[in-house]
C-alpha cells in the first residue's frame, strides 16, 4: 500500500509540474505577443572603450573590472576587434 501511494503523489507531482511548465510558456508567449521583454536584460558593451583601454597596455583582467565585466563574458565581443585576451589559467 505504501509503495502505492509514493507512485501516486510522484504521478500527482509529476502532473502538477506540466500544468506549471505548461501556464509559464503561455504567460511568457503572451507577454512577447504585447511585446514586453521577457529573460536577462542585455548587457551593454563599449568596444571603443575596451580598445582604448587595451591600447594604453591596461591587462584584460584590468579591463574587466574597469568595465565591470567578467573576465570570459567578453571575450565573443572582442573578437571582432581583431584582438583575442591572452588568458591563462
């Protein structure tokens, strides 16, 4: 009878969470359809600035903190620069 009743609450669990997946999707896809933003808002990047940084020989970790920025984040929009950060661990 236990063993019964573990599977039902998993099963009544388990139905829970899609009916939770299920109105989160609606909610969001309705939210984009009034054309609110929905996820992390975008970080803003001053290449110029990075590069003027880089030129006066400041290091990539300096940079970073300068920007306030981590260290990896920047590292796919500095590569249009022409320039890779030179990181080792």
């Amino acid at each position: 009878m236990g063993r019964f009743t573990l599977g039902l609450f998993g099963l009544l669990a388990e139905l829970e969470r899609a009916i939770i997946v299920e109105r989160v999707k609606a909610g969001v896809k309705e939210a984009q359809r009034q054309g609110k933003h929905c996820g992390r808002p975008s970080k803003i990047f001053d290449r110029d600035r990075a590069r003027a940084l880089r030129k006066k020989g400041m290091s990539w970790r300096k940079i970073s903190k300068e920007m306030n920025l981590p260290l990896l984040g920047y590292t796919p929009l500095v590569r249009p620069l022409g320039v890779m950060p030179d990181i080792v661990f």
